[in-house]
C-alpha cells in the first residue's frame, strides 16, 4: 500500500459545534476532494463543548483525500469579549472603554492559550493578552 502524502494544510475558523458543508468549510476542503460531510460530522463531535465559540482549526489533506485536523484553543479576542461580556471591541480603544477584565481573567485566559502562543513563559503570555485587551479597549483591573 502507498504511503499517505500530505497535501496541503488548510486554516479555517468555524464556530465550535455548529460547522456546516457552507462556506468556510466547503469552500476551503471542495477543492482538495475532501468528503466534507464526514470533517462537519467529525468537527461537531469533538468541538461539541464548545458551542458558539470561535474555534481555528488545522486540517491536515493527504493524497488519497483523506484528512487529519488539529482543534486550536480559540482566539485571544474572542476570550476577552467573552470574558469582559462584550459583543465587540472598542472602535477606538484610546478614547473608548468597552469593558473591562480582572488579572485573574487574563491569566485564566493566558493559561488557555499558552500552547498556541509564542510566550515562553506564563508572565510572557499574560502580557500578550493584556496587549490585545488594550487593542479592543478592555481595561484590565486589580
């Protein structure tokens, strides 16, 4: 039997537990000939804890069509809005406060996306959440 080649690596974003054959999902695997159907059913079921969220994913195409794919942890904004209980960032975050987050939210938060950083350290990823706070106009307090 052949050896599986890897093919191509794609990045996508989809809402944990609610991925559908529509777009992003379809029109990122159509092309590779992936079963499509298959990825939404297998992407629910392991991303069912995380309903409604925002979830990046690395799906790993071979070139017998099939598939691997790596759930991230989601995205740092998504995580402080979340956290702060905003539904966006500030348009102009030097003039306007959104809401604002404690330190130990942020490193709750760091804690989470500590894998998927390029921090060495937990202090390291502490400091990059409170920048992207900063950049959505969240104020971190205590």
């Amino acid at each position: 039997m052949a050896k599986k080649q890897l093919v191509t690596t794609i990045k996508v974003q989809v809402t944990g537990g609610q991925a559908t054959p529509a777009p992003p999902v379809g029109t990122a695997l159509g092309p590779h000939g992936v079963n499509i159907g298959q990825f939404v059913q297998q992407f629910n079921e392991q991303t069912r804890d995380m309903a409604g969220t925002t979830v990046p994913v690395v799906i790993s195409v071979y070139n017998d069509r099939s598939f691997e794919f790596i759930v991230k942890s989601p995205p740092a904004p998504v995580l402080l809005k979340q956290a702060a209980g905003v539904a966006k960032g500030a348009g102009n975050p030097l003039k306007n406060k959104v809401g604002s987050v404690t330190d130990a939210q942020v490193e709750e938060i760091a804690k989470t996306k500590l894998e998927d950083l390029n921090a060495g350290s937990l202090e390291q990823a502490k400091k990059t959440i409170a920048g992207t706070a900063r950049s959505m106009g969240i104020t971190i307090v205590g």
